[in-house]
C-alpha cells in the first residue's frame, strides 16, 4: 500500500498555497505515468526517513496515525515488521 504522491484532496494544494518546487515532483511523477505499485511518496527523503514538507503534509497524512491498524498494514506491505 504505497502512496506515491501526496494525498492531497480536491484544492487542498492551494489552501496550503504550495510553490511550484513542491508541485513538480508530483505532477511529474503523474505525468510520466510511472508505475504506482509499492512506490514512496515523492516527498518522503529515504535518507532521513521523513517528509521533505511535514508542515505541509496532506490532510490524510496528519490523519495517518502511527501504530494505527492502517500503519500495521502499510509496514507488512513494504516488508517491516508489524
């Protein structure tokens, strides 16, 4: 269960006015019709493990509750433990 792109819903991108920098990952990972399956999301940093832009994280992100059933699950389908 990947989220390959911010889960913005319908014009929360501009109630978070986001810049364009922030944007263009995302429209071109859309736009390049790459594969979704099992892709992290386009602002997550694998280095530091974290949102490159926390504060302007989607509403489904803030609601996303870590050790909730639904992270249980999203760590099995990326192959963590549990």
């Amino acid at each position: 269960m990947g989220t390959p792109v911010p889960p913005f819903e319908p014009g929360e991108e501009a109630r978070w006015n986001l810049p364009p920098a922030q944007l263009r990952p995302i429209r071109d990972r859309i736009a390049g019709g790459q594969q979704f399956d099992r892709l992290p999301c386009v602002w997550f940093d694998s280095q530091t493990r974290r949102c490159r832009h926390y504060e302007q994280r989607p509403d489904a992100c803030r609601r996303f509750e870590p050790g909730s059933t639904l992270c249980r699950l999203s760590r099995i389908d990326i192959g963590l433990p549990g």
